[in-house]
C-alpha cells in the first residue's frame, strides 16, 4: 500500500465548488471530487493548527487536557507506528509552527522530512536595513516582510517548493512500496501572499493599501476592504488548486490510483467576515472553521464521485492511514477508520472546541455551544512537555505546577497540572446569547439563528457528558460545564 496525504491548512469548505461554492475557481477540486469519496460532514475536533495535528497523529480528541503543545512522550503518534512496521513515512512542509517551541515534537516522528521555509513568521531571513512595514490593513510583521522579500526575489513562493519537493519524492519513489507521503501546505492559511496574476480584480478596484493579513478580532474594516480581502484568499486558493491539479496529473501519469490511497483535508477553516469576524480561535467555532472538506481514494474498493453523508473528524485519520496498511487501531484512539464511513456514520456525535473555550458538539444536523457556567472551576494543563505556542512555560506559571495522577491514555504516568487560560468569547465581541445556542443547521445552515429548546438541549447535554466521560475529561471540566 501507498498513501499520499495532502493537508492545506485553514482550507475554506465554503470556498470550494464540490461543495456547491462558486467564490473561488477550483476547476481541479472538482476533479479529485470525481475521483474520491466526498465527506459531507467532517468536522475538526481540537482547535487551531496544532491541536489539529496531534488529533491527526494519536487518533484521539487531545484539546480537553491541553492547550496548544507539543506531542507528549505517553502520545502514540500513527506516524512513529507506521514507522515501526517498516512503513517509510515522509514529510514535505512549509508550516513553520513544526519548528517552534509548541510544535518541536510532530516532525521526527516521521522517518523522513523537508523544511521549506519563508511562511508567514518563520525565523528565517534577517534583513537589518527593513525598519519600517510598508502601507498595510491588518497585521504585518518585520520577519515576515524580510521572508517575502527573498522568495518573491527568487520567484518562487514556498507553496512552489513544496510541490516540487512532492513531484521529485513521487518521481523517485513512486513505484516503491509501503510508504506514506504527507505533502503539507501552510496556503491558504494567511497573509494571503498570491502573485498578481491570480487575482481575478482589475486593477483599479484594488485596494490602494496592502490587506492580505487580517487581525483576530470583529470586522471594522470597510466592505470594500472585506471584499479586497476574500478575493485575496480566492486568488491564492485558485493557485492551491493548481498546485492539487499537478499532484492529479502525476496521479494519473504514473496510474497510482491503482494501488495508492489519497487523502486531501484540512485543519480548520477562516473567517472572512462571516459572522462580522475574522480568523479563528477568538471567537465561537462557527461552521465556516469546524465544518471542513474532506476526499478519501482507496484503492481497495475504487469508490469514487461520491458523497458520506456520515459524520467525521480528524481523529478518524490516524486509524484510517493503520487500517490501509493493515494495522489495528491504536489502543488509545477513538477515531474510526473513513472506509467504515462510507458504508454507515463512524460517530453519532461529535465533540470539538479549543482548550478553555466552549465545548461544542455536533450530530451533523444540530451544532450545540456550550459556554462554561461558572468560572469557578479553573482551567488546568495536563502536560509533561510544558511549551506554549512560542516559549516555554514561565518560571512563575511552573511554580503553580503540582504533580497529579495522570489519565488512562497517559499510560500510567503522573502529569504535570498547570493553570491555564481561558478564552472568553464574549469579550465585547460575541453576546451571550451566541455563547450557549443551539443551530439547526439544515434550517440555518449561515448559523445566524441561535435558539435554546429545553427538550433538544437537554438531550444534547446528555450526550456532551457522556463524550466527556468517554474521553476521559478532567473533573473541573464538568463541574465549569455543570455537567455534573
């Protein structure tokens, strides 16, 4: 068996035209549609990007304990796995949080790596004479400006190095046997970072300063600018989608649907003034972040041009890649191998959400928030690799630190448990009505809606509590919810 896993990161579902959206041109999204399995209710589980990629590697929903980190040393990663039974994987990326503090342990589980660098904040480039960012809406950012100035000069954008990387692993190892490759795009994430020639506005309606990196927080910007900005993320989809378009033709050049498995897939999505806000993990997880495309190939049953309608999550992918190369499920994992998807619905419910926010469930007809009741109940980190996204754990913060008996996942390890923050989303941006509310998403698929109905909340709370349990939630978690 061969697998190729393709992951954008912060791919917009609403974008895409196999899901029925005409906003950006994916003429070879369309395509793949044709030749995969189509997941019509794939949801993220934990919340933002690296969240995302422990989900991926250990198979289990991780954002309950935790907050943005590293994998722990009790983790079981499905890469490391396949590793172990002589299954080469390999990682082709320019997603620079692999290489910062609160990423450093995702990319050795892997037997093999490529770095491309340049995106976004990488620690890359240093140019002493850039004092001053140029005309800009939004954010920009010193490291990032000295990145942009080099590969523009070079004429070739890390999006461009990542797939040549890709063609020439494909080309040497495209007729070996039991590997995996994960071609891993940091696009479309923002700043939307696209030459000219991808957009498709005149020149006299863009705008006359930069916007291509939006603040997390509500829209204040102009419609104009909102406008500006969503067709900054089409055009730099339109070239994600040519990039997708040249792993198709090397798919069908060297006939690997025959024996080579495909998954493309994402993270999460992004706020484009959806719900007057933009980005992510500051407000409540609307559909437009947790709802995400999903496109499976096996080449076992040759499925195609298709659509599950079954609900699904991120942590299904990591018994998926085990059961195409005919390993059992981890021990540890809650995730359902996709094939069992596509014949009947892997979960019932689904749980997703960011560490000390809401909790969030889902049957893919109902999406449930759950805002905490009381503030009472702390919240705590479960670690024994204390790193936030950029630094260690303070000196002040890990003097709080007690040593505590640890889950059953931990495998009988004690933990660390830390204070931690927690995220209020209704911080003057969202009311407090949207911060518990239920969405009937076939009656209001824009969620602009929120109701609570006691009988459907009740029986929502009911199932929310047992995930919980299932999942090994800390007890404070419970108690914050008053879900006891």
């Amino acid at each position: 068996m061969k697998v190729v896993l393709l992951l954008f990161d912060s791919l917009n579902r609403h974008f895409l035209s196999p899901y029925g959206k005409t906003e950006a041109v994916t003429p070879n999204f369309d395509k793949l549609a044709e030749q995969t399995v189509t997941f019509e209710n794939h949801y993220a589980a934990s919340l933002p990007c690296m969240p995302a990629r422990r989900d991926l590697h250990t198979g289990r929903c991780n954002f309950l304990h935790r907050s943005w980190g590293p994998l722990e040393p009790f983790d079981e990663s499905v890469f490391e796995m396949l590793k172990q039974n002589g299954i080469s994987s390999h990682l082709i990326t320019d997603h620079q949080h692999y290489w910062e503090d609160g990423g450093a342990t995702y990319h050795n589980r892997y037997s093999s790596y490529e770095f491309v660098r340049g995106q976004e904040g990488d620690l890359w480039k240093t140019d002493l004479n850039l004092k001053k960012l140029p005309p800009h809406l939004g954010r920009a950012e010193l490291q990032d400006e000295s990145n942009r100035q080099f590969y523009q000069q070079q004429a070739a954008y890390p999006l461009d190095n990542v797939f040549q990387l890709a063609e020439e692993f494909l080309e040497t190892n495209g007729q070996a046997s039991d590997w995996l490759l994960q071609i891993e795009c940091f696009d479309p994430h923002e700043p939307f970072d696209v030459e000219e020639h991808y957009s498709d506005l005149p020149e006299e309606d863009r705008l006359s300063l930069r916007f291509d990196w939006p603040e997390y927080r509500k829209v204040t910007e102009s419609p104009a600018a909102v406008a500006h900005l969503r067709s900054q993320y089409a055009a730099l989809l339109k070239k994600c989608d040519e990039k997708l378009g040249t792993l198709l033709r090397i798919f069908d050049e060297q006939q690997l649907w025959e024996d080579t498995a495909l998954i493309v897939t994402t993270d999460h999505g992004f706020l484009l003034g959806e719900h007057d806000s933009w980005a992510k993990a500051v407000h409540p997880f609307y559909n437009e972040i947790a709802h995400i495309p999903l496109f499976y190939w096996d080449p076992r049953t040759k499925e195609k041009n298709t659509a599950a309608t079954g609900l699904t999550q991120t942590i299904d992918l990591a018994p998926t890649l085990l059961d195409l190369f005919g390993m059992a499920r981890g021990k540890w994992m809650t995730g359902q191998p996709l094939q069992r998807a596509v014949a009947k619905p892997s979960h019932r419910y689904g749980l997703f959400g960011i560490h000390g926010g809401q909790l969030n469930l889902t049957d893919g007809r109902y999406v449930y928030m759950r805002g905490p009741a009381t503030k009472q109940a702390m919240c705590w980190d479960y670690t024994l690799m204390p790193t936030h996204m950029r630094s260690f754990f303070s000196i002040e913060e890990l003097r709080q630190a007690s040593w505590v008996q640890g889950f059953a996942f931990m495998q009988g390890l004690h933990a660390m448990k830390i204070p931690a923050a927690e995220i209020d989303f209704t911080n003057g941006n969202f009311s407090s009505e949207t911060y518990t509310a239920i969405y009937d998403l076939k009656r209001d698929p824009q969620q602009l809606l929120p109701f609570r109905e006691a009988k459907l909340e009740a029986q929502l709370t009911k199932k929310m509590r047992e995930l919980l349990i299932e999942l090994e939630a800390p007890a404070e978690l419970f108690e914050r919810f008053q879900l006891n």
